[in-house]
C-alpha cells in the first residue's frame, strides 16, 4: 500500500467505471481515501495524487448514481414499488453533506471535470467544485515548463517570442521575448511571432486560451507556435486545437512539471502540438521527447 502504481490506478479507474452499485464505489472510494491519507504521511505525492484522483472519481460516480435512485423511487401516491431494498444514506456509510457535493460533482461537464483532476496539483472534492480550483499556467506560482523541453520548443522555432500564459519566475527559463501573466489577462491581448503556450488547465480557460491561438494564427499575427497540453485526446476543445495543428508528438511518460525544487505530474501523458512549416524539425528535436506524427 506505500504507492499506488500504473496497474492497481488503472484496474481501480476501471472499476468505478463499470460499478453501477452506490455501495460497490463508494467501498472503492473509501479505498482510494485510505491509500490518500497513507501517502500523505509517506510524503509520496505522486501516490497522493493518483489516490485523490481515484477518490474524487469515485464520488462523482456515487453522486451520479444517488441523483438516479432519487430519480427511482416512487411517489408518494405510488404504492406498486417494494422500497424495502432501498438503503438509507445512513445504511451506506454517506453523509447528507456528502450526498450533496457528490450529486453536484457529477453535474460538472466532463471536460471541466478532466481539466481538473488531471493537474499536476493534488485534487480536492472543493477544488473540482470550484471552491479552490488552482489555475495551472505555465509559470504561474505553481507547476514551470521543464528547461528540456523549452529547449526543444527554441531549437524548432528558433525562439519565442511570447508566451501568453506565464509570468517572471517561469520566464528565467522560458526566455520569452514578451510574456503575458495572470494580470495581464492573456486573452485580450495580441499574440504574434512565434509563440509558446502552456494554458491553465482549468475549463473553460483551457478552451478559451487555445481557441485564442488558433485565432491568431488564423488571422497571420502568430507565425509559429508550440502548444503544450494534457493529450485529453476525449475532449471537444482537444480535438478543435489538434485538428489544426501541423504537427504533435506525444510524450513518453508524463513530463515533470517543477516548483522550486519540487516536481509534479500529471497522471496522463502529454503531447505537443506544433504549428507552422518546420514540420520536419519539430519531429526531427522532438523524436528523443516521444512519438511524432505530421501532416503530408
């Protein structure tokens, strides 16, 4: 139990998925919880994480089917339904407080969900519900773009000269020309040249911030651009950047984003989406990152 490895978050991640009984998850969240807490006093983040994640998914999946079986039972008038299998909260170990919040974690749309539970920061139940969401930029005070792959990101384009989502800490090693932080807010800004954007991973920003690239690029002011994302290859905004992008290559293992001498990961790969006409560059720089595919 001292860490949560790929296999046992794989098959428990399933698990939650096929679970259709409110006590089968919620003993799989209370699993999850115990490999939390245990993590914790190991100060093993990475554990932690992935437990956390596992335990907010399950109780998104109970939240799901609790709001079902309030939707099941009969009315008051309905005396043809035998309620006597029917479990109170209280015979399955759910509080009324708990109850709400993970009624209210299913209704999150699935790509606001999976933008948050897949940053690099441990999740929390108030953060996923917004009470404490962090927004992960590029160089926020938070998780700072490896020197490796900034690297790569230089030799491809030949600098950068933005990067519209970070700030001075992250800039030391981004050396962007320009950089918008918090701020300056991104968004309302013109972008051009050859640009670098790691966006918050918070929905909506996420899709706010790479419909702004594709924008810019569209209208001729960004001549090149890298975009650093989770591959949340089941998301609508994914695919609405990665269908116009010229070029991606997908990260073998998780890339460690850093903190002064702390580092964190996401618990899914990553992938970098190029745009512009070096095609045959970035996948000759970013062959040693992971895989490459581009078009023609």
């Amino acid at each position: 139990m001292s860490d949560l490895g790929l296999i046992k978050y794989d098959a428990m991640v399933h698990a939650i998925t096929e679970c259709h009984k409110i006590d089968e998850v919620k003993d799989l969240r209370d699993k999850a919880r115990a490999l939390e807490l245990y993590a914790q006093q190991a100060k093993n983040t990475d554990a932690e994480r992935r437990a956390a994640e596992i335990r907010i998914r399950a109780e998104r999946k109970t939240g799901s089917l609790l709001r079902d079986t309030e939707k099941a039972k009969p009315g008051p008038k309905d005396r043809s339904c035998d309620t006597t299998e029917l479990k109170t909260l209280s015979d399955m170990g759910i509080s009324k407080d708990q109850s709400s919040k993970w009624q209210k974690l299913a209704e999150i749309p699935d790509d606001e969900f999976e933008g948050y539970i897949t940053a690099p920061d441990v999740p929390t139940t108030n953060g996923a519900l917004g009470g404490s969401i962090v927004t992960t930029y590029t160089g926020q005070d938070e998780w700072y773009t490896p020197e490796k792959h900034i690297k790569a990101v230089s030799s491809v384009m030949g600098g950068i000269d933005l990067d519209p989502a970070s700030n001075a800490l992250a800039n030391k090693v981004v050396q962007a020309t320009e950089f918008f932080d918090k701020g300056d807010d991104g968004l309302s800004k013109i972008w051009k040249g050859r640009v670098f954007l790691n966006p918050p991973y918070k929905a909506p920003l996420i899709s706010l911030f790479t419909k702004k690239l594709i924008s810019e690029i569209e209208l001729g002011f960004v001549t090149q651009a890298i975009l650093l994302t989770n591959n949340s290859t089941d998301t609508k905004w994914w695919h609405n950047v990665a269908s116009r992008s010229d070029a991606a290559c997908f990260t073998l293992g998780r890339i460690s984003f850093y903190r002064d001498k702390e580092y964190n990961a996401p618990t899914n790969g990553q992938v970098f989406l190029y745009f512009g006409k070096n095609r045959e560059k970035f996948s000759a720089v970013f062959s040693e990152i992971g895989l490459c595919m581009s078009r023609g």
